[in-house]
C-alpha cells in the first residue's frame, strides 16, 4: 500500500450503523462480546453444544499445557460429514437444496442434503474400495465442481486427511505438494470450462503423477469430455467407480483432533506450508463465524461465496461453515466475465442471493466497469455483503455497498488466514457501526492486538504488528512435518502471542485497521505469493543469472509482481522476447497467477554489505516513486545503474 493510500485510509471516518430492522432480526447480539470475555472457554463449550452434533462430549474443552501446540475439545468424538449433511436430512431438511451449481457454459445442478448424503456416501465407499482409508492423504485437483465439495466431504467422513490443491497450478506445485504429504491417491477432472473453453486438468496430474511414487490411484471426473490420455494402471473414472457404490454409508465417529486437511500456503521461503487443520475445532469455528458474521438464516437465505475451493476461503465458506449450518448456497464454475461482464449479477438475480462473499480485487475490477452492469440487474435479494483476502479500501467498500447492496446492506470486512482457519476479525452485522475499510474488533471468542517491534502493546490511534494473544478453536496445529518452523514462523517473533505477518493500526476507538502484509509475501488478487518463490521460478530458468521480486501495489489487484533479473552472460541480451519467456517460465513453474505483471532486465541489484537484497528501493522503482536512503547500499551507485539501463531499455 502506498503512503498516500494509507494516509488516505486512517482518515476515513463515516461510519454506518446497523439498520433498526436488521439488528432486530439479526443472529448475533452484542451480548455475545461480554458473554466471551467473561468466560472465553465456556462461550466455546456453548457453542460447540448448540452448532455440532457429537457422539461423544469433550473431556477438556482447551489443552493448552504445551504450547504452541492446542487441542479443542479433548476427548471429543464427531463426523464432520455427519454433521455437514446426514444430520440436516435426519432434521427433516433432505429436500433443502445445499448446493446450486452453476456451469460456466450456462448448465447448472441443484443437489439437495438428501443428495448430497446419497453422493457423499458413494464417493465413501469408492474412497474405501480403492484402499483410501483413515489418516491417509487425498490430493483434490478439481475445477469448481459439486465433485470437489463431494470429495472432502467423502474424505471427511472417512477420516481421510485432504490435500486440495487450486486448479490454477502447475503441474510442479502439483507434485511439490503430494511428495510432501505422500499423497495416495489424487481426484481431478479432464478438465473445467474458464472463459468459454475447458481447460484442461488431467495432463498436469499426468506429469506430477509420473513423478510421484506415492500416488497409486488417479480418480478421473468428467466434466469437459476432452480427449485425455489414459493408464490402465492407476486411472479410474469417477463415473465408473463412484456411480456403481451403494449411496450407503455408516459414518464412524473421529476424534476431535484428527487431521481434516492440510492445505499449502505460501511463505516466506520457497517451500510452501502445509497447514494442518484438525476437525472439531476447525468446523466449529467455521460454522459459528458463517452463522453470526454473514447473519445466515438458513431457512430462507441463499449464500454465495466466489472463492475456489482451491483456497482455504472455499474450505470454511463453501464447504464447512455453509454445510455445517444447513445452508442453501450457490457455486460458480467460472470467471466473473464469461460470456460478459455481468454474469455474477445474473447469477445474484437468478438464484435470489442473499448472502454474497467475495474479494476487494473482484470489486474493484466491477467498479472500473461501472456502476450500468449490476445496475441492470434486480439485486434487491441482497441483504449481507462481505469482503475477504486483502485490505478492502474504502472507495471500494463504499462502492460495493451503495452499487451492488443498495445502500441498504451491511458490509463486514472479514480478515483472517489459512493458518487461522475461520474469520477473526469482523465486524457483526446488527451489531457493529461498520468503518469502510476496517475490519475492526476480533469475533466474540477471539482476542487480537497490536504490538510493536518490543512485543509491546501500542495505545489506541498506533501501529505495529497484529497478534492473536489467546489460542482459539480452529488455529492451524502445525506446519505438516515441521513443528520447528511452525513454531519458528508464527510464535518465535513475540514468544507467548501468534504473529499473523500482518502490521495493522488501533484507530481511536481501539479498531483494527489491517495494512498488508510485512514479510514477503505478496498479495495478488487476495492471493499469497512468496517472493522466494517467483525468485526461485525465475533463476531455475538457464537465462536468469539472478533475480528480486516485489510486490508493487496495483489499483485492482491490490499488488502485482514485479520482478527484476540480471542475465546470464551466456544469454547476451536475452533476445527481444526474453521478458515473455521468463513470464512463462514463472506460470510453467507455479501457475498462471504468479505471472510477474512486469519484467525488468537490470545490470545489478541493490544490495547491502551483508548481501541482503533491498526490497524497499525495488519497490520504489516499480510504483515510480523517488528512491528512499540508498546509503546502506554496498555499492550506492548501483541505483543510478538500475534507473539508467531502465530509462535506456524503456
Ligand atoms: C482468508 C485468506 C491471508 C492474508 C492475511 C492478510 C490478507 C485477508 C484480509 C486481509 C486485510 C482483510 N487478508 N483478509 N487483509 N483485510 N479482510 O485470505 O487467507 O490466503 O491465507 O491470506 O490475506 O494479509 O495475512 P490467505
């Protein structure tokens, strides 16, 4: 974020209460802050009594006697699938629609709970016949499908651990994440339709799979009817196996810590993290934020969340919070622009959505677009907006809640993390006088500060560094195969409290205004890039000789990749379309979305005399903002060579 933009934010000052009608109805209360800070441990037993249905109660709600490793409701027995779907059908809600899935080529799906207990229960079963058992890693490679919702859940109820994995990577990121886990089987598609054409899965599944000892089975859906090749041997397809099971499956209770997935983030090295969520906690925290931060009233409200499930955001909003609470919810296969820009508002105006979560990046792209497109829709179904992944700033915040909720809608600005599992900080609908662009008090139940580089906690109107100062239910467990760095990443910084890698600043009224992050990672479209790892992309290629990655803040994406790379001598001067191949190499190598928006070739980086590359003045370069002090560079001129071979080549 730039300077200007955060002087800009600290001085936002409307505010918007809660209507009367909609505190009146609203789940949540402001009793609910008091009933927490009373008594934190018991607020989650009630919630964990009133939200999930156990087969067997805790004996201990909170272990905390070696820190930081937790255990929620020890002792604890339950069936996150059980409590996802059987128990709304045995509730008398099996006609109750769960999920209404829209293709991107225009067909769709309703699935009701009945069926989803009938699909669910079969993909179990396939699960069990092919050798899957309890413990055991799935990797999830799948399109935004009922299919991906099915598999975790088959998971789930089998105590198979899942390893979803966004459709968007390589096949490099692919295979990186089963060799870690030791995956055993993947699930994909041939392929998903984006942008009016399938794109297809299965060739990147071929190529990590070949490169997998782990794997011993490939569970094939079909969704495009692409030509795809085939190995006897390990493939199977989805239709074969999964339609011919009995749509009858006992769940087994498992317990409250068992691992429910693992899911990969970005960090700031070049390897990513596989953050290990357990079950009771996770789906407990999940499903109390979904009811009380979105107001859901499961009865009538009709929710959608754009994420992919590739994200953690589709894991605690599409599949676990949602389906916990029996709630009726939309899925989208594809992109927000596809066959025109107004396809999210058609799908609002179809199915009458009443809920919409989703991205600051997605708003501000439909805000460049103008204020006519969702215009021509009827969107009066809305009644709660949200915003997650990155700093939402309050033009947008504003814009979505004049343009796309009517002015009449609450917004909630929800931040929160892989690692956290469910929604921290937020502000409650029906409770809260909402500040665009502030996410504003940590959710009954949680406790969140700000420190500064001391560990001390600043005085209202003062930044530092956010922290979570209490263990809360869903917090990831550790790092899969790596306490040293669990430890080292999140609790080391300020020993006692978790460091979210986030600054963020107490406005007079003690609310929490997050500012980016503060460590390298970036954010792209909400989405976390290391810049380890684009670095790392870029100097495996026989061109790169060296290369230093920023973040540089963009107007819709929030911030884009910008990298900087000196050649090879070998290489000459890479040719004219080097920058292309390199920005090809990085989305061979990660994904499309790691693509640097811009590539510069330079003769030397700024370093100091320790050899540490200064980021800082790499970033002044990028948003063409006079350099900050250059003196602690080892060499200061080292600048003026960058800017000169820069205005040369430009
Ligand atoms: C849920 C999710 C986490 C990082 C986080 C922060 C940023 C997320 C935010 C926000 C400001 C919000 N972030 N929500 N920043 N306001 N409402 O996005 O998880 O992909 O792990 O990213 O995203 O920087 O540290 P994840």
């Amino acid at each position: 974020m730039t300077n200007d933009a955060l002087s800009n934010l600290l001085h936002e000052d409307r505010s918007f209460p809660p209507s009367a009608e909609f505190a009146a109805q609203a789940n949540a209360k402001a009793d609910l802050y008091e009933e927490a800070s009373a008594d934190r441990l018991a607020f989650w037993e009630r919630q964990a009594r009133e939200l999930l249905s156990w087969n067997t109660e805790w004996s201990q709600v909170l272990d905390w006697s070696n820190p930081p490793f937790a255990k929620w409701f020890v002792g604890g027995k339950l069936n996150v699938a059980y409590n996802c779907v059987d128990r709304h059908v045995e509730a008398g809600h099996g006609d109750r629609v769960a999920i209404y899935w829209e293709g991107e080529p225009g067909d769709s799906r309703a699935l009701t709970y009945a069926d989803l207990q009938r699909e669910v229960s079969k993909a179990a079963n396939a699960l069990t016949e092919l050798g899957v058992g309890h413990g055991d890693r799935v990797a999830i490679y799948l399109p935004m499908i009922p299919e991906a919702a099915i598999s975790m859940l088959a998971c789930a109820r089998i105590g198979a651990i899942h390893s979803v994995v966004f459709g968007g990577f390589s096949a490099e990121a692919l295979r990186s994440r089963i060799e870690d886990a030791q995956a055993k089987l993947v699930i994909t598609a041939d392929g998903g339709f984006r942008r009016g054409k399938p794109s297809a899965l299965k060739p990147a599944v071929d190529e990590a799979v070949a490169k997998s000892p782990s794997i011993e089975k490939v569970l094939v859906v079909r969704r495009t009817e692409q030509e795809v090749a085939w190995d006897d041997s390990h493939d199977v397809w989805w239709h074969d196996l999964v339609d011919r099971q009995s749509d009858q499956h006992d769940p087994q209770p498992h317990d409250a810590e068992d691992t429910l997935y693992i899911l990969y983030t970005s960090g700031t090295t070049g390897k990513p993290k596989g953050i290990k969520h357990t079950s009771a906690g996770y789906l407990l925290q999940s499903a109390y934020t979904h009811r009380n931060v979105f107001d859901l009233k499961p009865e009538t409200d009709v929710y959608w969340c754009t994420a992919d499930v590739g994200w953690v955001t589709g894991h605690s909003y599409i599949v676990y919070g949602p389906l916990a609470n029996g709630a009726t919810q939309v899925m989208y296969e594809g992109t927000p622009d596809f066959p025109e820009a107004g396809r999210w508002w058609d799908i609002v105006e179809k199915y009458k959505v009443s809920i919409l979560y989703t991205a600051p990046t997605a708003i501000r792209t439909f805000m460049k677009q103008g204020d006519e497109i969702p215009g021509r829709r009827d969107l009066s179904s809305l009644r709660v907006l949200g915003s997650v992944g990155e700093p939402i700033n309050p033009e947008a915040w504003i814009w979505y809640r004049r343009v796309i909720g009517g002015d009449r809608t609450p917004v909630v600005d929800t931040w929160w993390q892989t690692e956290t599992g469910a929604i921290m900080i937020s502000p409650l609908p029906g409770v809260t006088s909402a500040k665009p662009g502030s996410a504003q008090t940590p959710v009954p139940g949680i406790v969140a500060d700000v420190v500064d580089d001391a560990g001390n906690v600043v005085p209202d109107g003062h930044g530092g560094y956010l922290v979570l100062t209490e263990p809360w239910p869903s917090m990831l467990r550790t790092i899969w195969g790596d306490d040293e760095r669990f430890i080292d990443t999140y609790w080391s910084r300020f020993p006692g409290r978790y460091f979210a890698g986030d600054g963020a600043k107490k406005d007079d009224d003690g609310d929490i205004w997050l500012l980016g992050r503060v460590d390298d990672v970036m954010n792209v479209s909400g989405h976390r890039i290391s810049t380890t790892e684009v670095e790392s992309a870029l100097v495996s290629h026989p061109k790169v000789a060296e290369s230093a990655v920023v973040g540089a803040s963009d107007p819709t994406t929030g911030q884009g990749i910008v990298a900087f790379v000196i050649l090879r001598t070998a290489a000459g001067d890479g040719g004219a379309d080097v920058v292309q191949e390199l920005r090809n190499h990085v989305a061979k190598e990660i994904g499309p979305i790691a693509k640097p928006r811009q590539i510069m070739v330079v003769p030397e980086l700024p370093k100091t005399r320790s050899g540490k590359i200064m980021r800082r003045l790499l970033r002044d370069v990028a948003e063409n903002r006079e350099l900050g002090d250059v003196q602690t560079l080892a060499d200061p001129t080292v600048m003026n060579l960058i800017s000169d071979g820069l205005s040369k080549g430009s």
